[in-house]
C-alpha cells in the first residue's frame, strides 16, 4: 500500500506553518529549501489537494492545509509520545525531557539544579524553552514540554496534569523617568493610563487561547516577544504597564524605571509547577527533576 502521508512530511508542513515561510523551515529542519518544496508539491500530488495558496507574495495554508495541519500535528504528538514511551520502557530512564519555564521568574534557580542532576549521569538530555504567560501551560498539553515551571493562574481544565503552587508573584506599575505618567499624582487613574501606550508580552500559547492582562479598553499596544523585551521598551520610554516587582525593582536602582502606584493595580499572581506524568509512568530522570525542583525557591 503506497503511504501517501508520512510523518517526515507533516514534520515539514508543521515547520512551515510555525516558522512563516519554506525557507525559515527548510533551516528549521536542516534542509535545502529545494527539499522542502519538492516534499509539498509531491504531498499534494498525492493527495491531490492543493496545500498552499500561492497567488499571494507568500505560500499560505488551504482550508485543506489547515485541516491536514490540525490533525497531523496530533499524530505527530502521538508518534512522539510512543517513542518515548518505547525508550523508557527499555531503560527506565528518558532519552530527553524538556522544561518549559516562565518568562516572569529568574533562571538560576533551574540552572542549579541542573548541575545537581547532571552530576548524576542520569545520560538524559535536558532542553529548557521559555514560555510566555499561558504558553507554560499550553506547553504541557501540547506535549512541548514535559515539565512546566511558572505557569500563571488556573489550568486548562481536564485532568492528566500534577500541579502544585510556586507561591505569589507581586507585580507593579512602571514608567520611564521621562515618561509623561511619572509627572502625575498618585495613585495613577485609568483615564490617565488609557492615553499611553501598553508594552504587552506575548503570549505563547499555539493551542489554548492567547491571554492579555492589564491593558485597558481602547488602549494602544506595543507587544514584544518576551518579559525582557517588555522591560526594555517602558525603560526606554516606549509604552508603560506592570512587571514582576523584582525585575523592577532593579531597573529602579539602576535609575531606569519609576514605580506607580495606581488607583486599580493588578493583583498577585500565583505561579505553578505541574507536570504531565504520573510518578508511577515518570522515568527515573523525571522523577528526581520533579521532586528536586518542588524543594527549589523561584520566587
């Protein structure tokens, strides 16, 4: 029976779609863009659907792009998972884990738990991606990530997930010292804030709904790629909005930021870990960076 879809070519139809374009996917996957576009044309051939909308100046996906993509990238997960499952069954041990911490908390923490367990040999390969907002737990259901560390608020709903809190994070309001907003009274109003632009962060959810917090209606908006991102545009004056109060506080000391304080502040936010894995279907590796990082201080 000629299989006419293969794993290898959702692989490439999914790094298309994420990395925008043939030839930022053809250097995703280290391949030569011809590859890649040879693999599509022949997919569609064989399907004999058209994949890509190619009118425009960039391929775009078809209804029925869309759909092959949405249901592939399940059997890629799957396939994933199986071949995890298959590792850890011969040895005990995972081959890879993946750590999905937030963009909000400090990275020191995980880096010296990392040496710890590295100095157990346990031979496992640790991959660390940084998450913003929902992203740490979109990073869970999606399978991107096999423990998640900093996840905001509440959980997606359904089970399958172990989660425990990492305590409350404060978060303040901040300017630029040459910021109009650092000249006015306190506390702020939100008829003042609503005039000036908001730095947002964003979020990097691919399955589960995108989230926002603290910019108001009808607010403009400058969003940026991550936390540091966000820091340095209110440091240079570009937009204002909240932050994590310690990563504030040191761009105060260092003459950088203001701290305002506002009629209607955001409250704490209380962070997690969680992870997919029952201890019982948990590797060996897994289990020690689970009970390791529950003793471990982020906040």
């Amino acid at each position: 029976m000629n299989k006419k879809i293969t794993l290898e070519a959702l692989e490439i139809l999914d790094a298309i779609e994420r990395r925008g374009s043939f030839a930022a996917a053809a250097e995703s996957l280290f391949r030569v863009p011809s590859a890649i576009t040879y693999s599509i044309r022949k997919l569609e051939q064989d399907l004999g659907v058209a994949l890509f909308n190619r009118t425009g100046h960039r391929a775009t996906l078809t209804d029925a792009g869309h759909e092959l993509l949405q249901e592939g990238r399940h059997l890629l997960q799957a396939a994933s998972e199986l071949e995890a499952r298959v590792k850890r069954v011969a040895t005990g041990i995972e081959t890879t884990l993946t750590v999905a911490i937030s963009d909000i908390l400090p990275i020191s923490p995980l880096l010296e738990v990392l040496q710890e367990f590295y100095d157990l040999h346990f031979g496992t390969r640790i991959k660390v991606i940084q998450e913003v907002y929902g992203g740490n737990w979109d990073a869970l259901i999606s399978g991107r990530a096999d423990i998640s560390i900093g996840a905001p608020g509440e959980g997606p709903a359904g089970g399958g997930l172990v989660i425990k809190p990492l305590g409350l994070m404060p978060f303040v309001f901040a300017v630029a010292p040459h910021h109009p907003l650092a000249k006015l009274s306190e506390p702020l109003q939100n008829k003042d804030i609503v005039q000036y632009r908001s730095i947002s962060a964003a979020d990097t959810s691919r399955n589960l709904p995108p989230r926002t917090s603290g910019i108001l209606t009808g607010q403009d908006v400058l969003t940026v790629a991550n936390m540091a991102s966000k820091v340095l545009a209110q440091a240079n004056g570009l937009g204002v909005g909240y932050m994590p109060q310690y990563l504030a506080d040191a761009q105060v000391k260092l003459g950088k930021l203001i701290i305002k304080q506002v009629a209607e502040p955001k409250p704490d936010i209380m962070l997690y870990m969680a992870w997919r894995s029952t201890e019982k279907s948990m590797g060996k590796a897994q289990q020690w960076l689970v009970k390791r990082l529950e003793k471990t201080t982020f906040i």
